[in-house]
C-alpha cells in the first residue's frame, strides 16, 4: 500500500483524474465466482477500461502476485488492456521474489493487451520499514517509482498528441 500511495501521489501532479480499485473492497462472493452482473464488479471494470494509465500493485507470496488480483484480471475483457500503458508495482520478503513480476505478472498483463508495461518497481519489506506505526519507502525506492512515472507521464503525453492530431485529421476530412 505504501508503494502504491507513493506512486499515486507522485502521479497526481500530472493526472486529470485519478480511480483506485482496491481488489481487497470488492465483494468476495462476485469476485471469487465471476458474478459480472454484481454492480461493484460492473464498476470497477468500467474503471479500468476507461483508464489510459494503469497502476498494478500487489505484495509477491510464494513466488506470484496476488490470488486476489488474479481474480480481478480474469474478469477483464480479453482485450482489457489495450493501448494502456501499465506500471506493475510490488512488495515481497525479499529480493528472491523479484522475478515473480517478470515471469508471472507481466505475461497475463501482456495477454490482456497492454501497450506498454513499464520496467515495474520492487520493494522488499526492508526498503519500506514501519516508523511510528506508518510504513515509509525508502529514498532508493522512491527514486525508482520517480524514473518509472516518468516514463508513465512521457507516454500519456504523447498518447494525448496522437489524439488531437487524429482529431484535427478528422476535422480537416470532415
């Protein structure tokens, strides 16, 4: 959460709008049993393909992402990703489960149709430490989340040229 909340925070700045879904806030039972007509699941769907920029985050167990952010993908669209430019942010024990982004996460991202998945950021439990009962990134951490929202915030800038100039295109013809 910490990771997310600073990558969030930072991306703020250059956003228009911003939507959190936190998979934990679904309802279990829609969830769990693809209920697409469950109206929370409706809406948070609708909020992932309305989004140009997507941000993954989720803590690394045994070696793979969450089975709380698998449910949420496999009710995706096919297609659910498409032409998203997508930052996977995760949080593990340690650096052993580091691949686990590499090898599990961004394949199913790229199955969905992602554009464009940014190198993710990883954090081990000791780069974010509990001080005074709030978890803290560290200034290494945070300057990586730094390098990769730069990236995001280059990409939707130029995603937001190709727009106006096909609009502008589609004026001229019109």
């Amino acid at each position: 959460g910490a990771l997310l909340q600073l990558a969030q925070a930072r991306l703020l700045r250059h956003a228009t709008t911003t939507e959190t879904i936190t998979v934990r806030d679904l309802p279990g039972q829609a969830l769990l049993h693809a209920e697409f007509a469950d109206t929370d699941i409706q809406a948070a769907i609708r909020k992932v393909l309305e989004a140009q920029v997507i941000l993954v985050a989720t803590p690394i167990h045994k070696a793979a992402y969450s089975g709380l952010l698998k449910s949420f993908l496999d009710l995706l669209p096919q297609d659910g990703l498409r032409d998203k430019t997508v930052l996977p942010l995760a949080t593990g024990g340690s650096a052993a489960h580091l691949l686990a982004l590499d090898y599990a996460l961004k394949p199913v991202l790229s199955a969905l149709g992602a554009r464009d998945i940014l190198d993710a950021v990883y954090a081990s439990d000791a780069q974010i430490p509990s001080v005074d009962g709030r978890y803290e990134v560290d200034a290494e951490i945070g300057v990586r989340v730094e390098q990769s929202l730069r990236s995001v915030i280059e990409r939707a800038a130029q995603y937001d040229a190709e727009a106006e100039a096909a609009r502008e295109r589609d004026a001229v013809l019109a």
